[in-house]
C-alpha cells in the first residue's frame, strides 16, 4: 500500500510543480519575473505605479495584481499605465499560489513580454511558502512598519532577494531605525539587496529602475 | 458509514468547540476579552504597552503576545509593567488559534483578573478566521497603510466590534482620508466603533482608555 501522504504536504509539491512549469515557460521567453510582498500598504502597488511610468514605454511588462477582495490594485496599474494587467481575487484565501498564475498566463503575449511583475496579497507570513514560478521575490518593508519585523516575520526575508524599504520620506516621525532595519535583516539574510526609497518624493527610484533594467538585461543575454 | 467531514472544517469545527469552551471559562469569572488584530506594524504592541501604563494599576490584566517568531512583543509589554504577560511563538503558524489560548490560559489565575488582552499575529487575513474566545475583536489600522484596506481585506473587518486608527498624528504626510476610510469601514460593517489616536502623542488615548473602562463595568454586574 503507497504511504499516505499529508494533506500539506502534497499541496506545496502539487504548487512547486506548477512553479516550476512557470519557470521555465518564462524563462524560455526571457521573461524576468519578480513576486512583490509585504505587508498591506507598504507601498507594492505604488512602487508598481512609478515603475510602469517610468519604464513602461521602453520596456513591455505584464502585471498581475493580488487581492484577497477587489479589483482596485489592477484598475490603479491600469490607470498608471499598464497595459497588460490581470486582476486575481483570491476570495478570502490569504496568499496566490501557483495554479492561479498559470491559470492568468494563459491571457499574456509570452513573445513580447521583457518583465512580469506578480503582486501578491498584503500578508507577510503565508505568501513566502508559495512559489510562483518567479525568478526573485522582492519584499518591502515601509518605515512606519517598525524596524523589528525582519526578526518577527523571518520567513519573507529568508526568501526573498531584494528589501526595499519604502517611505524614506517619513524617517525621524516615529523611532524607526534606518540602520537596524538593515541590521536585522542581514541577520535573517545575509545576501539580501537592499535599497531604499520614497515612492511619494521619489527619492531613490533612480536606484530601483537601473537595478530592475541590469537583470532585464542580465536575463536577455545579447545575441550577437 | 459516517460522512467524510473535509479537513479544513474539521479544524473549524474544532477550534470552535476550544474557543466556546475559553469563553464560557472566562465569562464565569467576568474577565473581558480582547482580540488585538492588524497588519504588521499597525501598532498593536504600542497600544497595549499605552494601556498597560494607564490602567494597570487599577486593573488586573493578563496579556497573550502572539508572534511567528521572537518573544519581542511579550517582552515589549512586561517592560511596560505589564505583569502577566505570555508569550506564544507560532513558528510559522500566520494566526493563533484556540487550542494555542487554551494551553497558555491555565498559567493566568483567573480569580483576579479583569481584562485578557491577546495580540494576534500581525496579518490581516487569516486571523479572522479563528475565534479565540474572546468578546470583541479590535482591529487596528494606522494612517499610513492606505484608506482602502476595509474594502481589500473586507472579513477582519466585518468580525471586529472596533476599529482603532493609529497614527494620527501622521494624517497629511500622504493621501489617507480618515473620512474615507471610515466610510469604507462602515460600508464593510454598519456597527463598528471607531476610535482615532495616536499612541505616540498620546492625542485620543483617554477615549480608548474610558471605552475600555466601560467595557469592563458593563462586563463586571455590580452584586449589592
């Protein structure tokens, strides 16, 4: 008789699968893919905004926008330009999984697309078990947030590769500590890019944008 | 044969049976409960840390600091004199649950406790999930994650009695509309109370501190 496998556990191999079918299919396009999370409002869908304005007629990128409950995420990328937005209402679950990205991904150009950007639903503890198939997650973490949360919430930065922290505008309004952030999270992640920005004044975006076009670039290798 | 019960309300059921069962406990002995809520970083150690140096000396208060990792948050509040403080590391886990309370519940001597303060882990999906017992759950937001939140994560809401928002004193450094969120909290659920403050000005607290106050005369008959 085959061993009974956990409930569990046959959901994470059954969504790494999946995970690893996206992969590849975005990787044969040369398609560069980042799964964005953090807490609600630390500012993943504002820095999406500035970064379809920014980037979005030179480069073409496809959107996928999380929600546990309304499409306003989508209608605010579509609004700030984006043209190839899909919306995923995940109707009270907490987290996307792989299955409903290969399900959106269907509707995309693979051909001409350079970047896919997957917003996830605002929670900092589920979504980091969840491969999407992408090739970094980028975490963010807003100044208003508390310096702690690397620590209290270890999983999200062990799994991703970028912090950004967002809201460097209002640094000095509570006890929040720029450099123990830092700390903090190098503790939990020692390889961890991070930058630092305000998607309100902009200060540092310059950073994010030609961080984000050297792997476009890195990703595409020139073909002579 | 008996029907196969799914997994998932299994565990509901479950939990609710636990959760019933708290209740009863701590309503036999006229202790008032709360079930702190939020994003991370909302502020709900901060508020509890206000409460604690307001009322601890008038009321017995036991404390219930749930956390995915680190003991920060219990230590946070035994350092604001809280004196029965129990910390409850998840491992992982996004939310508490019952079975989680009532393991810690039998350290606190409920004969002369007044008020149970649990604070949930920072998440604002799955905890709503998952009765604690408690009387009321209290979510907090603070005016730096955004007016939309009530519609995007509308089942925390909708489950809270109160909704308190933090960081007043934050109002105008970005577009969050106190009106507006407060319309959107509504719209999700008609009966929530409302409180404004800040805990790091203190502005709005001696309302949150008399609505508690209340709360536990309400909760505590007067015996002639």
């Amino acid at each position: 008789m085959p061993r009974q496998i956990p409930l569990k556990e046959k959901l994470t191999s059954e969504n790494d699968r999946l995970a690893a079918q996206i992969r590849e299919q975005l990787q044969q396009h040369e398609i560069f893919a980042l799964n964005f999370v953090s807490s609600p409002g630390s500012g993943k869908t504002s820095l999406l905004e500035k970064t379809i304005a920014a980037l979005g007629n030179s480069l073409e990128i496809g959107l996928i926008a999380g929600d546990v409950q309304t499409e306003n995420d989508a209608e605010r990328l579509t609004r700030a330009g984006g043209r190839m937005v899909r919306p995923i209402v995940t109707g009270g679950a907490c987290h996307l999984d792989a299955k409903m990205i290969t399900r959106v991904l269907s509707e995309f150009n693979l051909e001409t697309l350079d970047l896919l950007f997957i917003e996830n639903v605002g929670n900092l503890v589920c979504p980091s078990s969840f491969d999407l198939g992408e090739d970094m997650k980028v975490v963010l973490i807003s100044t208003t947030e508390g310096d702690d949360k690397p620590l209290k919430y270890p999983g999200m930065f062990r799994r991703s590769s970028v912090m950004v922290v967002n809201k460097i505008d209002l640094l000095g309004t509570s006890d929040f500590d720029l450099e123990r952030v830092k700390k903090h999270a190098r503790q939990i992640n020692a390889d961890l890019d991070i930058l630092e920005l305000s998607c309100r004044t902009g200060d540092g975006l310059d950073t994010w944008l030609q961080w984000l076009q050297r792997r476009v670039r890195k990703n595409r290798p020139i073909v002579a």
